[in-house]
C-alpha cells in the first residue's frame, strides 16, 4: 500500500483480508494488518478487531465471478480512521 508520510500523520488504518466461498461467506477468521497513529492508539487495536468482526458476522459478502461463475477468493478492505489530536 503506497500511502504518502504527511498525510499519514492524522490517519490510522487497519487492512483486512478475508477468503470468501462461492456464496460470498468467510471460509476462516479474517487476518488484520495494522497502521495505528498515533503509537499510542495501539491500545484499541482489539477493540478495532472485535467490531470488524462483527461486521464481518452481519454483512453479506457478493462472491466474485469467474465466466459468470461464482468462485472462492481473497478480498480485503480498508478501515481508516482520522485523528487530528
């Protein structure tokens, strides 16, 4: 992920990868990567967990399309957070 430093400075960002079935449901527990600013927020990163899992748990996920098939895959999304303190 290619992110510029200034504009980091106010910016926490988690990645999260999920691996979906052809009916677009998680197949395993997500994988988080974490960027947290200030270092200091580190703190919140199980709170962060728990309420992207819960999102995970509540959202219906389109599978991805081969031909017009659906298939298994990988897709992340990012969750960012600004913080100007």
């Amino acid at each position: 992920m290619n992110v510029d430093p200034d504009s980091q400075k106010h910016h926490s960002v988690t990645v999260v990868t999920l691996m979906l079935d052809e009916k677009g449901n998680p197949l395993k527990e997500a994988e988080f990567q974490h960027n947290i600013y200030p270092e200091n927020n580190r703190k919140y990163i199980p709170y962060f967990e728990k309420e992207l899992k819960k999102f995970i748990k509540t959202t219906k996920f389109a599978p991805a399309n081969y031909r017009g098939y659906p298939v298994k895959c990988e897709t992340s999304f990012l969750y960012i957070i600004n913080s100007y303190s």
